[in-house]
C-alpha cells in the first residue's frame, strides 16, 4: 500500500469548517456548530505528502495527488483519486475499502479498527466537541496563509499520528496538515464545499470488480 494512503488512512477525518478571528474561542465554536448541523458534503482535493530529509539530502522528496472527496455523516466518505494514479478509498460504514486499480487488487479492513483514533472521527463518526475532545486535544493555531487553524492532537500516545492542523476560510475547510511520528507530513488542500446536495447512499457502497484479489485484514 503506498506510502501517502497509508498516512491518509491514519489520519482520515479531522475536520471541516470553523472560523477563529479575533475572540480565540470562535474556531471551536464554528467547529461545533459544523459537528452538529453539516451532514453530508463533496469536494476536489489535493494532496501532497513529503518525507523527511535524509543523510545528504538538501531537497525533500514529495509526492502530489489529486480527487474528489465526498462524505454523509456519521460514519460514510469516499476518496476517489484519479491522478498521478486511480485509487478508491470507501468507508461504508462497516468496512474500508481500498481499490488500487493498478494493482487489479481490493484491501479490505473493519471500519472501526481503522479508523478508531484517527481525524475520520470528526467527518466520520464525532457528534460534537465533546466527544471529539475524548480522542483529540483541541485548540486553537496562530493564523497564516490566510487561513484560520486549529491544532488537533491524539490523546492516545502511542497513536502513529503526532498531530493535525486544520485550516478554515470563511467556514469552509481549506487545508488540512497532518504529521505523523516518522516526520512525514501530509498536506490536502481543498476546493469548494458543496453542502446543498444530498449525496445518494450508493455512492458509500463498494462492490470488489469481478477477477479482482481481495485481501482482507
């Protein structure tokens, strides 16, 4: 499984829309009022991961990807990335699917053990702030590139994700940044949220393509 999908699959979740100006408690506000009143939501995306510098190295070496995202809450998202290469990341609730079309080869794994202290609790599963702060430490960040942020931070120690930023523009999710603990960071940028269309639920539906290797763990 390539690198980028893996940190994404650890880190699938935290986030969308807040707004934290002036008064430092607005971003949780915002992120609140989101967790309670935003449902379902589509958008484009794309990701650019970088690892860490090496002995001798001068430049990071990055990888840049792009999609669309799609989500219905509580517990149902789909990325579909179509370049460098097609891949397909499906949560339907019980199960993560991921279909490398390349590879002709379909992984599957139970939603919750994947997902279970990663950002996917709060587009996938986190009612509100309350039970997000059971997973995260939440708090507000420093505003830059225009952005207003909060920083998101695992409670759970041995977590393999060292934190998230999330950055919001007029209540809308723009970014988000996560690092995990081998230094490597990945970073997605957002296009428009549409929040006026209801998604179908077949779309959260995934069917392993006939002649394809399942592999389930």
């Amino acid at each position: 499984m390539p690198s980028y999908i893996q940190l994404f699959l650890k880190s699938l979740s935290l986030g969308l829309a807040l707004w934290c100006g002036a008064a430092q408690a607005d971003g949780l506000q915002a992120l609140e009022q989101f967790l309670r009143s935003t449902q379902s939501g589509s958008t484009t995306f794309t990701q650019t991961v970088t690892s860490p510098l090496r002995q001798g190295e001068t430049v990071a070496r990055s990888k840049t990807s792009s999609g669309t995202f799609e989500f219905s809450r509580p517990d149902r998202f789909r990325f579909q990335y179509t370049k460098p290469f097609e891949q397909l990341i499906v949560a339907d609730g019980q199960t993560l699917w991921l279909h490398d079309i390349d590879l002709n080869q379909v992984a599957a794994r139970k939603q919750a053990e994947v997902l279970g202290n990663t950002p996917a609790a709060i587009i996938a599963s986190a009612a509100d702030l309350k039970a997000l702060s059971a997973v995260f430490t939440l708090g507000n960040a420093p505003e830059r590139d225009g952005l207003e942020w909060v920083l998101a931070t695992p409670r759970n120690r041995d977590a393999q994700l060292q934190s998230v930023h999330l950055g919001f523009k007029q209540g809308q999710l723009a970014a988000l940044e996560m690092l995990d603990s081998f230094g490597q960071r990945s970073v997605l940028r957002f296009g428009t949220l549409d929040v006026s269309t209801r998604l179908p639920a077949e779309r959260f539906r995934f069917t392993p393509p006939a002649g394809v290797d399942v592999l389930r763990q």
